[in-house]
C-alpha cells in the first residue's frame, strides 16, 4: 500500500522546541490534516489559472506551475518533523480516532480535486514536453517518506484502519494518474510526429533522444529545487578524474567532497539523499575555491529506499545528463547509526535496516555503477578504486566488547564485501578504509552512546586529509583487498 500523499496529512504544524520535536496529540492531528487541506486547497487557484502562455514559464521557474511546485516542496520539507512527532504516539480514543478519520477524509477530497484540475491541464502541452518532466518530479517527490506516515497513523488510529487505507488508495490512484499524464507529455510528443522518409527518421531518432534527454535535464533541475547547478562540459568530463562520493552533504562525506573540488580537473558525483539534502550541499560548498576545470554534480539516491543497481545507474544518468562515460573511484560513505546495545538485546528491526544502508547499498551502487568503472585504460594507468568508509567497529579481530549495536556488524559485512571484491576483480583495487573516531554527528552521537569525550574526537578536515592520502596511493600491491586505518596503519579484519 502506498499513501501517495498522505503525508500531508500531519505535517504542516508539527512543534519544535530547542530543536527537539514534541510529541503530537490527538488535536494537533486534526489540526495539521485542517491545515493541509487548506494547502492543498490555496494551491487549487494558481492550478486554475494554468493556460498555454504561463504554462511554459515553469522552465524559468516562474508561473502558476512553479507556484504549484514550491507548494508541494514546502509541505514535503515539513514531513521529516511531522513523523518525529507521532513517534511513540499512544493509541487514539475511539472519539479521537474518527475525528482524524473525518478531517482526513476531506483532505483527500480537496486533495484529489488538485489532482483533477492538473490533470486536465496536461491536455493543453502536449506540443511543450518540457513541461512534464518538472511538473512530474514534483508530484512523485511527495512520495518519499508516505510509507512511514501511514505506519505512524495506523498504529495510534482505532477503529477507522481500514479506511483509512481506503482513503490512502484512492488518493494513491489519482497521483498515479495525474504523473502519467505529465510523464508522458514528451513520449506523445514524439510519438505524433510524422515520418516520411529514412532522412525522416534519422531526424526523429536523433530529436527524439535530445528531446528525452532535455526531459531527463530538467528533471534532475526540478529535483534539485531549481538549486544551480554548473553547467556540464562534456570536454571536462572527458579529461578530468572522476569520483563519486555518497553521502557527500555532511560528515566525512562533506569533506571528501569539498577536498576533491579543491582539485584541478576534477568532476565529483555527489550522492544526497532529498532535495534538503541538496541544498544543504549546495550551501556548503558555496566558498569552496575550485580547481581548474572542477564540478560538482548532485545525484538524489535514497538508501532507506533500497535501491537498486539500475536504480543507482538512473539516477548518476540524471544527474550528469548521461554524459559520463566512467569513473575513476567510487567512495562508499553513506552510514547510517543505531542505538548501542549487547549482541544478546539487537533487534531485528535495527539489524535489517543498518545492513540495508550500510552493507547492501554500498554493494548495490558498486554494481549499478560498475560498468563505467570498468573501462580500459592506458598502459600504467591504475585501474578503477573502490573505497569503502569503514570502521574499527567492523573488525572482529580488533573488536573489544565495545557495544555497537547493528553498527559494528554491518561494517563487518561491508569489509569482507571489500575483500571479496579485490579477489574477484583482478583489475579492481578495494579498499576498507577506517577514517578515525571524527567529530561528525555520528561520531558525536557515538560518543554520547559510551560516555566519551566529545571534545577529544578527531576533526573532519585532518581525516579527509589521510583519506584522501589513501586514495591516492591505494594500489593492487600495497592496500587493495586490505582494511587501512588512516594515514596507513593496515589492521586486521
């Protein structure tokens, strides 16, 4: 079951205090849905106004489209605090329960006449296939954490479970629709054109794949909120090093980002989970000094999602205009933390998701991504690297009782993962590197876990440093199928 939008639904007066979420009750539900649907309802009038002349001005990020976007964008950024809001959330009175029952059930009547009305506006561009791909990616944007809403409003609402899921599906198919309809603006386009000879047809293959990959552009813009990107020079991809670095908006993943676009010649493929993501990015890379010739790309992948390996590929596609035809070294940063506890007391829950992020990702983007890491390459030319961010809590031999909860194991996986790379690809150099006990929100939250110093954690700069270091010398002989704690210490798995 997907709640397409159903986010919405709780999101628009979640409370914070000193940056902590309070708890919702049962009101502040029903109020939140009551200002959704007021939301939904205002974004109606500028869906009205939609004509052929402001139409197209979306792709300047102006008109009643755009509008219509950044509406659907600000009630997306609130979604992550409505959730944290219902979290532990008691069972709702049966009283309490019909009344979010009602107010939602309005919301997804209001809801759904947005829909109608985008809907039949799609008729009118069928000439104009730009159009879709934004309009598009901002309706399946909302789609991004709606599973975990649903959960949150099953497990407290009494008594209305099943309608709720009936409300959910009907609003589910209207989203369905109203996508297909944009998506397929280009396809129709294309399809309806005339072919009258082999130079016909030539034209239209030609045109048709511009026109899809003008689509693919525009996409990724809208998916980035319209954030600048740098322009893409395919000359410079073609000479430069390329990197891809996930999880490059903060931490470790940060610095490696902003230490390599420091470089000359240097194109680095970051990966963000979200649009926020993205433009937390996007800021703080604003007073990098590049090197010559150096550019950053942004690639939305989402590993709570469980991407796949062509998941993985469409998304780098989009996010370099599918103009990279490989990669240099693929840095696997992205982690994600539990709580600490005994190995006796780990629950299921916590394991499934830490090896999900922290192990199978990793595998998975090295499989989407491997065929353009694995190109030939001039004689003395090292081959492609793949690096994975690991930790001491990763090796068995090392490891000390220090509770880690799902952390340490999944890092385990993660490093023979590395290991059996580099026995597998005779040309690949796999290395599992340990960038040190950092000052990053993980590591800070790790301290507070063993009661540890925050103030005695490593800076994020000086490790970039070594890991960088790493990665440069990193070679078949010397570091590859090994576990190298930085600056060049090789420790036991």
């Amino acid at each position: 079951m997907q709640f397409s939008m159903l986010k919405y639904a709780v999101v628009a007066l979640a409370t914070h205090c000193s940056g902590v979420i309070s708890q919702a009750t049962p009101a502040q539900v029903v109020e939140n849905i009551n200002g959704l649907t007021k939301m939904s309802r205002d974004l109606q009038r500028p869906a009205q106004t939609i004509n052929t002349v402001n139409g197209p001005l979306v792709v300047a990020g102006m008109g009643p489209f755009q509008e219509i976007i950044l509406g659907f964008n600000d009630i997306r950024s609130t979604a992550a605090a409505a959730i944290g809001s219902m979290k532990g959330m008691a069972s709702v009175p049966v009283e309490e329960s019909e009344k979010i029952f009602l107010a939602l059930k309005q919301f997804v009547k209001v809801h759904q006449e947005l829909l109608a009305i985008l809907i039949g506006k799609a008729g009118l561009f069928q000439a104009v296939p730009i159009i879709g791909a934004p309009v598009a990616t901002a309706l399946r944007g909302i789609e991004g954490i709606v599973d975990q809403i649903a959960f949150e409003l099953l497990k407290v609402v009494q008594g209305r479970q099943s309608d709720i899921e009936d409300q959910g599906e009907l609003l589910r198919d209207s989203l369905k629709e109203a996508i297909a309809k944009y998506d397929g603006l280009n396809y129709t386009y294309i399809s309806q054109k005339k072919v009258k000879s082999g130079a016909d047809h030539r034209f239209l293959f030609h045109t048709g794949r511009q026109e899809l990959r003008q689509r693919r552009t525009f996409h990724r813009l809208f998916t980035a909120r319209w954030f600048p990107m740098p322009a893409f020079d395919r000359s410079s991809a073609m000479k430069n090093t390329i990197y891809v670095v996930t999880g490059g908006n903060k931490g470790i993943g940060l610095g490696l980002v902003k230490g390599l676009l420091t470089r000359p010649f240097t194109t680095v493929i970051a990966s963000v989970r979200n649009e926020e993501s993205a433009a937390s990015l996007e800021s703080a890379i604003g007073d990098v000094r590049k090197g010559d010739s150096s550019e950053l790309h942004i690639m939305l992948l989402d590993f709570t999602k469980a991407p796949t390996p062509s998941a993985v590929r469409e998304a780098f596609d989009l996010a370099t205009s599918s103009a990279i035809d490989r990669i240099d070294v693929l840095i696997a940063n992205a982690a994600a933390v539990c709580t600490t506890s005994p190995v006796a007391s780990l629950s299921a829950e916590d394991l499934r998701n830490l090896f999900e992020i922290n192990t199978i990702s990793p595998l998975m983007v090295f499989q989407g991504l491997w065929s353009l890491m694995n190109k030939p390459r001039a004689t003395g030319e090292p081959g492609p690297k793949f690096i994975a961010i690991s930790s001491i809590l990763g090796s068995i031999e090392l490891f000390d009782a220090v509770p880690s909860g799902a952390y340490g194991p999944s890092k385990a996986a993660l490093n023979w993962l590395v290991k059996g790379l580099h026995a597998q690809n005779e040309n690949l150099i796999s290395v599992a590197v340990n960038p040190g006990f950092i000052r990053t929100s993980m590591g800070e939250y790790a301290a507070r876990q063993w009661n540890y110093d925050i103030e005695r954690l490593g800076d994020v700069e000086s490790s970039v440093t070594q890991v960088l270091q790493v990665i440069d010398e990193a070679s078949r002989e010397n570091t590859s199928g090994k576990f190298v704690n930085v600056p060049d210490r090789i420790w036991a798995w």
